[in-house]
C-alpha cells in the first residue's frame, strides 16, 4: 500500500449534440465518464452518459484502512461544482451548462484514523497514551475501576494485591 494519499479522478467529456436544420437537438451522449482506479479506493457514477441540468451520484469505496478524504467536481476551466453529501456515503452533483464540459471528478483517499472504542473517567490517562486501550479494556471488563473515580495512578507500582485481584477478576469473575 501507497504511504500516501492516492488520487482518482474521472472527466466527463462532451461527445454530442449541436445544431441541425435550424433548430438544437442533444444528443444521448452529451458526456462521458473515464475513471481510474487506485490502490486506496475507487468510486462509480450513477450516470456515465449525465447531460447538462442532470444529477450525478458518486459513490465512492474506500479499501480497508482507508476513508474517503474528498470528492472534487470540476468544470474544463477549473471552477468548482458543488458537491452534496448524501450521508450514506454517497456524494451528489448537478453537471453544469453543456459549455462547460469536460466535467472532472476527482476522489481522494486517506488512512483512516483509529480511535479506542472505549471511553474512560480517568484524567491521568490521556487519550493516544500506548496503555489507553489497556486501561479501557481493564474497566470495560471489571477487571479494575482505578485508584478514585477519576485517576487511575499508571505511573503508581503495583502492588501483590492488586496483581492479584487483577488475575482473579480476569480469570474467575
């Protein structure tokens, strides 16, 4: 895996429409989407023919360990196209006047934070500190509940004790 973030990007590109005998006609495929792919993530579009005025849905897959840093619509001059966030992990956009295809869309990928799934009362454990987990995981399964209601002492020895009462609580309760 890439130690950086990765890029893919697709564009939109107008393929059709014009004028006939005197008056416009669109043409089915008024704009077409190239995407690449990338070792962090990839994405799809709802619509790979979307005509100007037509919303598209960019949904976005990130591989694991990975999370969904952006998703960047712009039109052939570089301006931004507002990008809506579904929830749901998906993304929207409207594709702008036919005048302004190609259309780009570009999606990054970034590592993903890990953070404890546990939440501790203790103020002399900092969150991030390499026992964290550990101290979270004793008070999750009753195996301490610390020195007070609010410290739990990791800098303090242990005694025999609480050693003791430690395996016994781990092992029997």
């Amino acid at each position: 895996m890439p130690a950086s973030n990765v890029t893919v990007k697709a564009t939109f590109i107008y393929t059709g429409g014009g004028w006939g005998g005197g008056y416009w006609y669109a043409s089915t495929s008024s704009a077409t989407v190239k995407t690449d792919s990338a070792e962090n993530g990839s994405f799809t579009v709802s619509d790979r023919y979307a005509k100007a005025g037509d919303t598209v849905e960019v949904t976005p897959k990130a591989n694991e360990g990975y999370v969904v840093d952006q998703v960047i619509v712009t039109d052939k001059n570089g301006n931004s196209v507002t990008v809506k966030d579904n929830d749901g992990g998906t993304y929207s956009f409207v594709v702008p006047d036919k005048s302004i295809f190609p259309v780009n869309v570009k999606v990054t990928f970034k590592k993903a934070e890990t953070t404890s799934l546990f939440v501790i009362p203790f103020m002399d454990v900092p969150v991030g500190a390499y026992y964290y987990d550990a101290v979270a995981w004793a008070v999750v399964n009753g195996v301490t509940t610390g020195t007070s209601a609010v410290t739990f002492s990791p800098d303090a020895p242990c005694t025999r004790a609480q050693f003791v009462t430690f395996l016994y609580r781990d092992t029997v309760e």
